[in-house]
C-alpha cells in the first residue's frame, strides 16, 4: 500500500500522540539516506527518511516512511 506525503506525516504525529507519554524513555531514529545533505556542513535534510519510534526496550512502535524531509522542529512540544 502506498501513502501520500501528507498521510504518511499524519500517521507520524498520531503515532507520537497514541505512544509518547510523559516520564516515559522513547527513542526516535530518522533514517537518512546515504547521500542526503544532512551529512554535509549545512546539516539540511534533502532526502525521505524513515521515521521510527522505539519504546525504552528497543521494540518498534512505530515506523513511518514517505512523509517527506525532516525537520528538526518536528519533535519540538506543540509542532505540528
């Protein structure tokens, strides 16, 4: 099944909202792409990277990809 850019950043922040509570440990990796920008001096993402959230015991909660660059901000509380 394949999902738009717009759903698949959806399914992002209802996975964050369903799963990160507080005083809990979670753990968020952002899968670049070898060639994308993020490993250069400006430190932009240019790529789709795979975003996937992990509980404090290492198991997947979730694993979204296709929703587009990253942005930092992102994850910054109350960013949408």
């Amino acid at each position: 099944m394949t999902q738009s850019k717009r759903q698949a950043r959806r399914a992002w922040a209802a996975a964050r909202r369903k799963h990160i509570k507080g005083g809990n440990l979670y753990h968020i990796e952002i899968r670049h792409d070898p060639a994308c920008a993020i490993y250069t001096p400006e430190r932009l993402c240019n790529c789709d990277p795979v975003r996937v959230l992990k509980d404090d015991g290492g198991r997947v909660l979730a694993h979204v990809a296709g929703a587009g660059f990253y942005d930092p901000l992102e994850l910054a509380e109350g960013a949408q």
